[in-house]
C-alpha cells in the first residue's frame, strides 16, 4: 500500500464519449466529504476538451472521498478522441511535486500537453510509489514457495491490489492496465494465429513461456487458494498480470520494479531516452532526448530489441526493425564418419549463451543480424557459425588436427581464421549460403500464406496477422543480407582460386 503522506493518486481522469464540453468552473476547490455521494475516479467523465485552462486542482482519494485542492494548474490541447482515456498527471506531495509531467495520457500512450524541450524532466516517480516484490503482503509471502520468482511475486501484488478495487492505492495505475483481449503478446495468440509464426524461433519461445507461466501459475495457487478474495483468480488473470510485469517492469539497482505511468511511453528505437535511477534521490525519471510540440507523442528507447522479442514480451512489432535478427540451427550429420572427433572439438566454439535479446539458444544455434555492407567484413555473421561451417567440411582426422593445433596457437577458439586452403573455405561457406537459402524460402512461403484481409476479419485479427507480417518479413530481410554476404564473399574466393590456379599453370 502506497504510504498515506502520498496521496496516491493525484490523477484526473477523462472518459471522452458523452458530447458534452468541461468548463473550468466544473473544477473549482470543493471537498466531497464521505457523507456525500464519493467523487470517484470511474464517476469523472467528459468530453470534448477544446483548449481551455481546467482551472487549479487535483484530486486525491482515500476513505472513498475525494478532495480538489487549489495547488495546480492544468493545461488541456484541444482533442477530438471519442471514446479514449487521458489522464493528466502532477503528483504532489504536500506542495513539493515528485511527479513532474507534461503530458496527456491516450490509449496507452503519452502525448505532450505542452511544449517539453530536450533535458526537461518529463516523469519523476519516487520510489516509494513504485511497485516491487516488497509490497507482497506478509500474509502471502509467508506461505509462498521459496521457488517463487520475482516476476510471479510482482504478477500477485497486481491481482491482489486489483481484487482492491478502489481501495488500493494504485488504483487508478492498475486500472489503466490492459486486459485479456486488449493484449497481443504471442502467449495470447490461438494456435490458428500462431502456426503463422511458426517458421520464427518466437514459436517456440512462446510455447516455452506458457509453459513457464503455467508452472509458475499452479505453484502459487495453493498459496491463493488460502484467501477467500484471491481463489477465484484463473490462470487467464495471472497470465494477464505477469505479462503486465514482464512487459512494463524496469531492473534497476533495487530489482525489478513497476513504475507507474513511465511504462505508457511507447517504444521508439531510435530514441535515447531511458529511466534513470537516482539512489540518492531516491526516484526514478526520464528525461526528454529532444523538444516535443504539444499533440507530439512522448516516446521512451525499451531497448535494442528484435521484433520476435517486441512481439513475445511487449505484444507489438515495428514495421521496419533495424535490431531483427535470425535465429539458424546447423547440426553435425548423424551419418559423418567424423562426428564423434568434431563433436569432441565442437566444445572450443563459443560455449551455449543467451542471445542478445534473453532467448535460451542450443550449442548448435546461431544468431544472425543484418548484415549491412555486403561487401565489408561480414558483421552480423557470427565468427562461432563460420566456424561450425569450415568445421562441418572437414573431411579428415588430419584437418579437424590442423584446425585444433591452430586454435591452441592462438586464442583457443576453433577455426576462427579463413582456412589456408581458399577452396575449403569456399566449399564452407557457400554450405553456408545454400542453407540460408533454404530458409529464405521457408520464409517467402510462410509470408505469402498469410491469409490475406477481408472485412469478415476482427480487428484482433487483422492486427495479428500485421504483427506476423512484420516479424517473418524483417528476419527474411537479415537473411537476405546475410545470403548476398555469402555470394560475394564466395564469389571473392572462387576468383581468388582461379587466379592461383592460372598462375600455377604458367608456372
């Protein structure tokens, strides 16, 4: 519970729909005592604003009163927006303002509701408003598994304070939060949507996520079940509250933690505005990377992200992601008389690692991003796959030898240099190439059976099969790279084997 000096929370919501103007006398100091009907958040509606100043006041709610205090001025641009939420926002405690923002708050999404210029504070959150595994009442925590992660104990403060209501202290954040079938992470999708994906490594992943959902689920249950309020809770619930937390939640030196309204800035690549944790300070804050005109949407970086994460963990996708990425498994044949030797130095590649994105890759499973120059070093190839492939072609005991004698001579890692002999380079990596290939058709196929639009869609639908058009078209994108890469790079080598052999001819 958020601690009753900050009166959680000085949030003023409008429910656009009813064709009606708000006018500043609707808002002049007044206190509604809890004799009277209570002033609450689901009550404030209204309507068409069109530029004018809402008068000074906020609201701050506890008991099930309300009270509007003469403390601050608010400033509204004109929005025609039927049937959208916005909240303006300007937290005080006493006369010290911790939140500072300057923003509208539409659908999910942060407009600017007045000029904002680079180095301004948009957003500042204590940290004792913030949501962390701390707020889990003694009660549950004292029953619950020691095997309970943090991301599940966070998923259970947010049923419990929604199962509040509006005695909850951060009822009017959590309320704000999406529900089941306002959410298109893949965990969502229905097997049909899925099997759209399922040339994408975020097929699995997903399966592997529900899976983990549904473990962690059925751990907490009988810890639930001890609560009269908490048993009804489904798995749906908590597969909506723990998407909300790996979704929205950011890692900061005190842990993972939820920062309310911070994580309804939306996701731009390209922006360098990140939360900043300030310990001594004691809050977090972002701060605006460029100025924003009033209506100009107020964006936030969540990371280098692949649209196959974006999708899993966020329930979105850009049109055009420079950070997508491939994931391509090679594997040694079963029927290679030197499978035992190769699987024996295989372990001198690069050990098994997370992705750069937190996806569990196998030993034989390799990242591929973008290749940018197709003619430059081949950036975006991982030297570990190179040297699987001129691997894979060796076809004796004596060139899998050169190959580990090389490695102890330098750095250890195997079969990280072009091979001396430019002809089993060649035969490598175009092994390489003509895998590639194979995927690139794999995925041109899966894109073009894609159903196409038609009205009889949902709009759930529709927007899926978006989100499933922009993930396989941009990691066929980095395969495509990677493969005109491969041709030139073979291409090199094949001229350079010709020239010698020519040149030994004359000899």
């Amino acid at each position: 519970m958020v601690n009753d000096a900050w009166h959680w929370c000085n949030v003023l919501v409008f429910r656009l729909g009813d064709q009606a103007s708000l006018h500043p006398a609707d808002l002049k100091t007044r206190r509604v005592d809890n004799d009277d009907a209570p002033l609450r958040f689901s009550d404030l509606k209204a309507f068409a604003v069109s530029g004018v100043n809402i008068g000074y006041g906020y609201i701050s709610t506890w008991d099930g009163g309300a009270v509007c205090y003469d403390t601050c001025f608010f400033r509204v641009i004109k929005y025609q927006l039927a049937l959208l939420n916005i909240a303006l926002t300007l937290v005080l405690k006493e006369s010290e303002a911790l939140i500072v923002s300057s923003f509208i708050f539409v659908d999910w999404s942060l407009f600017a509701s007045e000029n904002i210029r680079t180095g301004d504070c948009i957003l500042k959150v204590p940290y004792s408003v913030e949501i962390t595994p701390d707020n889990l009442l003694p009660k549950i925590r004292a029953i619950l598994s020691d095997k309970i992660g943090t991301v599940s104990k966070l998923a259970i403060i947010l049923l419990v304070e929604r199962k509040m209501g509006q005695s909850s202290g951060w009822a009017p954040y959590i309320c704000c939060l999406p529900q089941h079938g306002e959410i298109h992470s893949t965990i969502f999708w229905s097997e049909y949507e899925l099997n759209m994906i399922c040339q994408s490594s975020v097929y699995q992943e997903t399966v592997n996520q529900k899976a983990k959902i549904e473990k962690d689920f059925a751990a907490v249950v009988p810890a639930l079940q001890q609560f009269p309020d908490l048993e009804s809770i489904t798995l749906q619930d908590f597969m909506c509250a723990y998407f909300s937390v790996t979704s929205r939640a950011w890692e900061s030196t005190k842990g993972l933690s939820l920062i309310p309204f911070t994580d309804f800035m939306n996701h731009d690549g390209g922006s360098k505005s990140i939360v900043l944790f300030d310990d001594d300070k004691m809050f977090s804050e972002v701060i605006a990377d460029r100025n924003y005109a009033p209506g100009e949407e107020v964006l936030i970086n969540y990371g280098k992200f692949p649209n196959a994460m974006l999708l899993l963990d966020f329930g979105f996708t850009l049109p055009y992601n420079i950070h997508d990425q491939v994931q391509i498994q090679l594997s040694i044949p079963h029927d290679d008389n030197l499978r035992e030797m190769k699987l024996e130095l295989l372990q001198h590649l690069t050990p098994k690692i997370k992705d750069a994105v937190g996806f569990n890759c196998p030993e034989d499973t390799f990242i591929i991003k973008e290749v940018r120059s197709p003619r430059g070093k081949g950036k975006g190839l991982p030297q570990a796959l190179r040297a699987f492939a001129r691997l894979l072609c060796c076809n004796s005991s004596q060139e899998l030898s050169d190959l580990a004698l090389e490695a102890a001579q330098i750095d250890g890692r195997l079969a990280r240099r072009p091979l001396k002999d430019s002809r089993r380079e060649f035969k490598a990596h175009k092994m390489l190439s003509s895998h590639i290939t194979q995927l690139m058709h794999k995925y041109d196929t899966a894109i073009k059976s894609l159903p196409l639009n038609s009205p009889s869609m949902s709009n759930t639908f529709t927007l899926r099969r978006q989100m499933a058009h922009d993930l396989l078209t941009g990691e066929l994108r980095v395969l495509k790279s990677a493969s005109m890469w491969l041709n030139n790079y073979c291409a090199a080598l094949k001229s350079t084997s010709n020239c010698w052999s020519q040149w030994k001819n004359r000899i």
